[in-house]
C-alpha cells in the first residue's frame, strides 16, 4: 500500500507540472529539447550528505519521457554507491516536474534517455598564486595560462593529487554543449603511471603508437568513436590529440563532438577534454589546442 500511493503521489505532481506549463515553448530540433533537458533536470539537483562523504559520485539514472514531456519511470541503472546520493538524484527528478515536449524532428511516443550526472563532493581550491593570466597551483605543480576568451569557472579536487578545472568562453565561442557553459575541462594528476619512465622514453614513436592503437580499440559505445588523431610537440611532450562521437550515454547529443588532448610528463598527466557542436569543431581545435598549450608543471 505504501508502494502505490507514493507512486500516485509521484504521477500526480507531473501531472499537475503538465498543467502548469502547457504553454511552453517546443524546443526546435532533438538536440535542442536534450541540452534544455539535461539543464533543467540539474538546476533542481540537491545533495544534503554528510560530511564523511568526499570524492565525485556519478548515479545515472534511465527516464522514459512521453511526447509532451511527462515523465512515464525513472530508475537508478548505475548507484552513486551511497543510498543517500540516489535518492537526491531522484528527488533532483520529482522537483523538475514535466520536461519541455518533443521537437518536430523527434517522431516516437516516448524517448529513453539516460542521463549520467556527476556530484562533486570534494573540495574546491584556490590557487596559490595568479600573475599575468597565469595560474598556479604549487601544491600540485600544476600551472595554467589561459588565452582570451577563455576563463575559469570552478575548480574541484577529489583527492590530494589530482585537479580539474572548468573552463567556459566568455562570448560563446565556439558554442559549449554543456547546460552550465563549460566548454572545457582540464585535469591534472601527479601520479602517472609511467613515472618511472624518462620524457624521451614517454615521447619515444613505439609508445606513442601504443597509446593511439589503445584509443582507437576502446569501446565506441562507452567512449565514442574516434574520428581523428594528431600528434603534437608542446614544451618538449608530445601530446595526443582526439576528436571522437558521443558515446552511448551521450547519444541522444548526436551532434556533439569532443576534443581530446593527452600530455605525459614523469611528474604528471594533462587532459583537456573540450565539446562543441560538429559544425564548430574544425574551427574550434586551433583554440581547444591553445587551451592544452597554456598548460605545464610549475616551478618546484
């Protein structure tokens, strides 16, 4: 009995959301209706743990959505591994009400969508010093110089050695994919697992061939395809660079592409992971790579 009237309760507020917002403006093509999705269903995310919680948690939960955006079930197909931060993620779903109805191009009744969403619950730093656009984080060795238009806006930490920083574009361009503008995300992590090797081993052609070979068998479905690969020379390391499709749980942004780069030093690894749409992406790269060259290890 429990059972079914928390289940009516459940129907109940969608519909009532239904009502509410009978009026509102149908988003113009697929891709369109799942950013404003993804949007809306994370701007009603809350998370109220307790304080031995740290580290990033990713739930991912599987929603089937009618036409005119009701939600018909949602279920947790991948737990955060704490009960707690399921349940936000849920709750984040129940707060949201009735999602923005199909666009023109989206022919079915109803649209699975699995939506992957990642909780922060590390610490944020600060930087121990910033000078002439170029910032430093001393406790890592980590520096990072941004070029215009391109800012920071938030940095996270999960543990000791590892950094990532969110980077968004202050006139939009190229055009983020992301809800909250991000346009790149930048990890640093101290502990590479070739540290006992030397920058010319790391830079040696076998090597570099084995790690291009290793991308290019991942899983499409988990990591997307790889559509093209560069190797470049930045500060004596050689980088990789890709360029790969949406993955499974990213399908529903068929256009969407990611920017890739990877630099192996001894004391650390460097990723830069940027999105924009496949139109804007053969005049985005020459900027994603300025963004991977700003990078580098600070003074010790």
């Amino acid at each position: 009995m429990r059972w079914i009237l928390f289940g009516c309760l459940f129907l109940s507020v969608f519909g009532m959301a239904s009502i509410l917002r009978a009026d509102e403006k149908r988003p113009a093509t697929k891709t369109e209706w799942a950013s404003e999705v993804k949007k809306r269903l994370v701007e009603n995310l809350a998370v109220a743990v307790g304080s031995g919680l740290t580290g990033t948690r990713h739930p991912e939960l599987k929603l089937i959505v009618r036409r005119n955006g009701t939600i018909a079930k949602v279920t947790v197909i991948r737990s955060s591994g704490h009960k707690s931060i399921d349940e936000a993620a849920l709750r984040m779903v129940k707060r949201t009400g009735r999602l923005p109805p199909f666009s023109r191009d989206m022919k079915g009744k109803q649209e699975e969508l699995i939506l992957s969403i990642e909780i922060d619950l590390g610490e944020r730093p600060r930087p121990d010093t910033t000078s002439e656009g170029e910032t430093v984080y001393q406790a890592l060795g980590f520096r990072l110089k941004l070029p215009q238009p391109f800012e920071i806006s938030q940095t996270r930490r999960s543990n000791d050695t590892e950094i990532y920083i969110d980077v968004r574009s202050r006139t939009n361009e190229p055009s983020s994919t992301e809800a909250n503008g991000t346009i790149c995300t930048i990890g640093f992590d101290a502990r590479p697992s070739e540290r006992d090797m030397t920058q010319s081993q790391l830079n040696a052609d076998d090597v570099i061939l084995k790690k291009i070979t290793a991308a290019a068998r991942r899983d499409p479905s988990l990591f997307g395809k790889v559509e093209s690969t560069t190797v470049f020379d930045h500060d004596g390391v050689r980088g990789i660079a890709t360029i790969t499709t949406p993955s499974f749980f990213d399908r529903q942004l068929s256009e969407r592409r990611q920017y890739q780069a990877t630099m192996v030093r001894p004391r650390g690894t460097v990723t830069v992971s940027c999105w924009t749409t496949a139109k804007a992406m053969p005049h985005a790269i020459a900027m994603f790579q300025k963004i991977a060259e700003g990078t580098g290890l600070a003074k010790p």
